[in-house]
C-alpha cells in the first residue's frame, strides 16, 4: 500500500505530472492577481476621517494582536 507522499510523486512523475504543476502555478497566479483586487477595492472604500477617528484604537487592538500570540509562543 503506497502512502499519500508516494501518490503524489508517482503523479508528478508521470506523463500528466506537469500538466498538474501547470495547473497549479495558473491558480497561484490567478489567486495573487485576486488578492491584489481586494486590497485595491478596500483601499477605495477606506475613510481617511473614520481611520483618524479611530486610530489609536486600531493601533492598540493590532499590537496585542501580535505581541500577545507572540508571547504566548
């Protein structure tokens, strides 16, 4: 019985094997160009007044963010 690792090497290394790795590079592309969208439509939709409003809040609420999970490990 082949493990999941052997499956998926005996797929690369057959014939379509680089139809997936083609496949694969076309939705990491299409993905990145998607996420680029996004961010410029919510950059379009940001309020520089409401982000002035609420900034210090925002600052505080990002920085346990991060320094909490840190320091938990």
């Amino acid at each position: 019985m082949e493990n999941e690792g052997e499956r998926v090497a005996a797929a690369l290394a057959s014939v379509h094997g680089v139809d997936y790795i083609s496949v694969y590079t076309f939705v990491d592309l299409l993905s990145r160009i998607a996420i680029l969208i996004l961010l410029f439509l919510v950059g379009l939709e940001t309020s520089l007044v409401e982000m002035k409003r609420i900034g210090k809040t925002a600052l505080v609420v990002a920085v346990i963010g991060i320094v909490v999970p840190m320091g938990l490990g």
